[in-house]
C-alpha cells in the first residue's frame, strides 16, 4: 500500500514535457540490472537512457550540490528518502533488497562456519567498500558492528584493519591504484593483500560464477546476515518519459529483470519478502 501511495504522488505532479534524454543516477551495483531494463525501454519509447554509475552516497551529495537528474537508484533506501524530505524529489519507493556476501579465493579455508573465528583473528584482513561513500560499506560497518555486541572490540579491530578497496570517490579511487588496470578487489585477493572482501551477493556470486573456479561465496551466516534495501525517487523536475521508466523499473518485466541480475525482486509476483 506504501509503495502504491508513494507512486501516485510522485505521479500527480510530473511534467508532462518530453524530453529524449533521461539522466538516471545508479549505485554501481545496480547499473547492469538498469542496463537491461534501459535498453527494454529505449525499444518501445523515443528515448536514451543515460546511466550514471558510482557510490550512491557520493551522488546523493553530488544532488544535495545541484546536479541535474532526473532517476536516482540507491542501495540503501534511506538515502533516496533524505532526497524526498528535503524537497529534492518526489516520494521514494522500494524497489529490491539484496544481502551482504563474502567473497574468497577458492583455496581459502573461509566457509560461513568459519567466518567469524577467521575475523576474530588479529591478523585477518577484511577488503570492503567505502562507507558514507558507499552503502556497501555501511553495510558492512554494520555487520561489524553486530559482531561487536557478542566480541567486545570486534568494530574497533576490524574497522581498523579493513582496506577499502572500492565505493570512493573518484580522485581516491585513482590513488588506490584503480587506474592501473584491473578490478582491485580480484588484485587484493590474488596477492593476498586481503583475505576476504564484502560485497552485495548480486555482485559477489556473479563475480565468483564468473571466475572460471578462482572464487567462491557465500552470505553472512545468521545471525549476522545484512539485508539492504535498494530505493528510488523521481526529480521534481523530470518529464513524464522519466517517470515511464521509473514505472520499468517497478513493473513485473522490471522486477524480473533485477532478479536475474541476483537481487531480490519487491513487487514480482511471488518474490521474497
């Protein structure tokens, strides 16, 4: 009932202009998922799809700054609802969870069932993402703090030793060496700079699917495991086209596709809840 509320009153204000561009700026980890469901769209609307890509918390600033949109894809619902409080787009609505997954070079002794002994372990070293930056990494400040409450000093610990591999800005990204080539998390775990590295399971199981065999994953084990919940919202200032697409994205083709990209689907029939 939220969500149908929250899209009848995005809905009841969108201007009615069309415009043959619509701007969409997407957390990285849904940028494939909104690929597939913007190439969908382009084929049946006299339109381009331009997607965005970054930490979603760094783009909701550049927002909060002035910069144009007219889509705003989150991972982490809060942060497209903080846009619609302070005026600067329409209401917000759910558009998927996904969870938090570790990935492991294969030959690693990490399982779930030793996860949290290996991190306890003051030598265990942790690759994440950039938290504020990055919901990813809120994520997993999150799980470490959830460690914390059972293992006093667990935040601490872990927080001091994580590498931040990706989820910052661009300028920080080029000093971690992202401009060297290559995917630095596959780096990281490859020379071993890093044990383990959180990422959304849509991304971590593809990732491992995809390695011909050199990674494994799996999720957090209960009762540690992180959910997020991914958000979007609509510029005051978007055309009606902007909103057909915001509609894609929630519609039963639009769900699917996110389910087939790993994410879990909020208005498909039979999805999870």
């Amino acid at each position: 009932m939220r969500q149908l509320l929250a899209i009848a009153l995005f809905l009841g204000g969108v201007s009615s202009a069309q415009a043959d561009e619509i701007r969409v700026l997407t957390a990285g980890s849904l940028k494939g998922a909104l690929g597939a469901i913007a190439a969908q769209f382009e084929q049946g609307h006299n339109a381009h799809v331009t997607l965005i890509g970054g930490p979603a918390g760094a783009l909701r600033d550049r927002i909060i700054g002035g910069e144009a949109f007219d889509v705003y894809a989150t991972a982490a619902f809060p942060q497209a609802q903080s846009l619609t409080d302070k005026g600067l787009a329409r209401a917000s609505v759910l558009i998927a969870r996904n969870r938090l997954c570790v990935l492991v070079r294969s030959d690693s002794a990490i399982t779930p069932d030793t996860l949290i002994d290996t991190l306890l372990r003051p030598d265990a070293k942790p690759g994440t993402s950039t938290p504020k930056s990055d919901p990813a990494g809120d994520y997993t400040w999150e799980f470490f703090r959830r460690l914390d409450r059972e293992h006093p000093g667990a935040y601490e610990a872990l927080t001091g030793r994580a590498q931040m591999l990706f989820g910052g800005a661009e300028r920080k990204m080029a000093e971690r060496g992202r401009d060297k080539g290559g995917d630095p998390i596959d780096r990281a775990l490859d020379d071993k700079s890093v044990d383990l590295v959180f990422l959304y399971c849509s991304g971590a199981m593809s990732k491992a699917e995809q390695s011909s065999g050199k990674y494994r994953a799996f999720a957090l084990p209960e009762p540690y495991a992180i959910t997020a919940e991914y958000g979007l919202t609509l510029s005051p200032l978007a055309s009606s086209l902007a909103a057909d697409f915001f509609l894609a994205v929630l519609s039963p083709s639009g769900q699917e596709t996110l389910r087939r990209f790993g994410f879990i689907p909020v208005t498909a029939p039979g999805s999870t809840h």
